[in-house]
C-alpha cells in the first residue's frame, strides 16, 4: 500500500513540476518580449531627442569659489 501512494505522489510531484517548467517558459518569454519592446521605445526616444534623454550633465569636477 506504501508503494501506492509513494508512486501516486511522485505522479502528481511530476505533474506540479511540468506544469511551474510550464508557466516559468511563459514567463521568460513575456518578459523577453516586454524588454524588446522598452529597448525599441529607448533607442527611438534616443534618436528622436538626439540622445539627450537620461544623460545626466558632468560638473567637471572644478568648483568656484565667489569673491
């Protein structure tokens, strides 16, 4: 009877496991697509405002002092 029910629950752990490798596969693959499209945005955004959308300004590393 012990053997029964350890080979019934190896079925339904081989199902549960099929089925995360399953929705994990989706999930990658949502994500792959979600970053291309937020690459094409950036590189279009980049080009139409010449590159100057999230570069930040360098102070140059001098400081004033006033008189």
């Amino acid at each position: 009877m012990g053997a029964i029910c350890s080979c019934i629950t190896a079925i339904f752990d081989a199902i549960g496991s099929c089925l995360m490798a399953i929705v994990n596969g989706i999930g990658a693959i949502c994500h792959a697509i979600i970053s291309g499209i937020v690459t094409v945005f950036d590189v279009l955004i980049s080009c139409l405002t010449c590159g100057y959308v999230g570069r930040r300004r360098r102070m140059g590393g001098t400081t004033r002092s006033t008189i």
